[in-house]
C-alpha cells in the first residue's frame, strides 16, 4: 500500500481538482433541491430538529458503545420517531402536491447525484494511468472533455449494477438484525454491521478492476472493458480486498467520530465528506497499482526525471537560468 501512498502523493493536483467537483456537484444538487422544495426543505429540517433525531442516532451509538443498549427500548423509540417523522412531513405543504411525489422527487435526486458523482472517475483514471505508464502528465480539463462517451458508459453501468447491490445490502442485514433481534437483544448489531462492512467491501472489491479496465483497454469499447475488469479481478479479489477493507474502516471511523464528537453540522459535514473524498481518491490510487501488478506491468509510482521530456527540459532551463 506504500506505492499506492506515494501515487496519492505524487498526484495531489488531481486529487484537489476532483475534490472541487465534488465541492461544485454538492452545491449544485442542494440548490436543486431547494429550487425544487422550496421553502418544504426548511420545514422538514425543523421537523428533524424538533424531534431530536440527532440526540436519538448519537444516544443509541453511545448504548452500543458502553454496553447498555436496549433492543426493546430502541425499537420502541425507533417506531415513535418514524411514526413522527412521517405524520409531521406529511403535513408540510410541498410544491409538488402529494408527499408521495415529494419522495420520488428526492429518490431521482439521489440516483442523479450517484450518477454525477462518478463523472470524473474515467478523468481521474486517465490521468493516473498516465503518470504510471509515462510518467507524464496531461491537464484535467483535456482528459474530462476527451473521454465523455467513455465517462458516462462506465457511470451508467456501475450504477446500474452496484446501485441495486447497495439496496440489497442495506435491506439484507436490516432484515437479518430483525430476525435474530429477540433471540440475540443489542448484540445483533455487532455481526450486522459487521456482515454489512464485509459485504460493502466486497461490492467495492468487485469493481476495482472496472475503472484501470476502462482507461487502460482503450482498443475496447467502455462496456467491454467494464466487463472484463470484473472478470479480471476474481483472481486478485483477496489481495484487493484486504486493503479496500483497510481504507473502509478508516473511513468508517472517521465519520463515526465526526458524527459523535462534532456539533457544527457544517464541520460535521466537512470533516465527514473531506477525509472520505480522499480516501476514496487513494483506493483509486491502490486498484490501478494492483491492477498493474495484476498484469505484471511495470510502473512509475513518483516523479522521476526522464532525459527529453518536458518535465525535465523545463527544470533544467530553470537551473540555467538561476546560475
């Protein structure tokens, strides 16, 4: 994971440039929203303060934490609080009519954010397959504008197929927490979250090989590389799964302590989203190295100075001209 650090390292312009899209995507689907709802999203953030829904999250993590959660007493809470939550919403005057529209509205929203998020993915990939292959490096903006159709290809399939594999995982442990709840009490937290982490780093695991496919087998087509950087890791899911594991649980302890320890909601949210935008910046960093590794392909993983190239023509001209 040292190499896969150093790449991270020696990348850091686009890791900055991709954080900033993210910073953009976010402020433009909040004033989405707000464009949409109305002053309806005002009220629902008062709805979700009055009823305390923040001290309720952070009271039933600290009970698991300490030893003193009671399954029967969350559950009962839990019940009261979404009875109250819907009745409440349900009162709002939305600008869309029927509540019912209201949710569909904002599932939309999500599924359009998901597709959004992962734009720069094929950007970001092009750009560190680049330096890993060359040591070169080419502007954002030029791979962002050269490789859409192959951009949007891979978005559409990845969300086609992890987005459902998202919902089965949530709804899976739920219903496997409801199902051993009474026989296990507050203990059947620790396995589901746990099956649930596993289960989340395997669908990451499934797809590592999906973007370096994508960049790197430019004589097939988005979908066709796609598909063979799933069949392709199969071969290597341990070795990637170990530090994708790594890389989740750091991230899951992150948001954990922010949403714990931190009252702001802005520092809340900046300290949650930031770190994971990194983060998931470096796990890109360790699926091109592994998928390289995978091919037996040598590779540069820090700058290295090449006789005639660009890089070095420029550094020399300023030693030149400092003497």
């Amino acid at each position: 994971m040292i190499k896969s650090l150093r790449l991270a390292y020696h990348n850091w312009k686009v890791l900055i440039k991709s954080i900033l899209y993210q910073a953009l995507l976010f402020a433009l689907v909040i004033a989405l929203g707000v464009l949409i709802f109305g002053h309806a999203i005002e009220d629902i953030v008062d709805i979700v303060r009055n009823n305390h829904v923040q001290n309720f999250v952070s009271d039933a993590v600290n009970s698991v934490v300490n030893g003193t959660f009671d399954s029967e007493q969350f559950s009962s809470q839990l019940g009261d609080l979404i009875a109250n939550l819907h009745s409440a919403i349900a009162s709002v005057r939305f600008p869309w009519g029927d509540v019912t529209v209201s949710y569909v509205l904002v599932c939309f929203m999500f599924v359009v954010y998901r597709l959004l998020v992962s734009v720069t993915d094929v950007t970001v990939g092009c750009q560190l397959e680049e330096f890993m292959t060359s040591n070169a490096e080419r502007p954002f903006t030029w791979f962002f504008i050269k490789e859409q159709r192959r951009s949007w290809t891979f978005v559409l399939l990845q969300t086609l197929i992890a987005l459902p594999l998202d919902i089965l995982i949530v709804s899976g442990c739920a219903g496997f927490y409801l199902m051993f709840l009474l026989a296990f009490n507050w203990w059947t937290i620790i396995p589901v979250l746990a099956i649930a982490v596993m289960f989340y780093v395997a669908r990451l695991t499934l797809f590592a090989f999906c973007l370096p496919s994508v960049v790197c087998q430019t004589e097939l087509t988005a979908r066709q590389a796609f598909k063979s950087g799933m069949s392709r890791v199969m071969t290597h899911f341990w070795h990637v799964f170990w530090k994708t594991l790594v890389v989740t649980l750091i991230m899951l302890a992150i948001s954990l302590c922010s949403i714990m320890f931190v009252n702001n909601t802005l520092l809340k949210v900046a300290l949650t989203s930031v770190p994971n935008f990194v983060l998931f910046f470096y796990l890109k960093c360790v699926n091109m190295v592994e998928y390289f590794r995978a091919d037996n392909k040598p590779f540069f993983y820090k700058r290295v100075e090449i006789e005639g190239t660009e890089r070095y023509n420029k550094r020399r001209a300023r030693q030149a001209r400092s003497k």
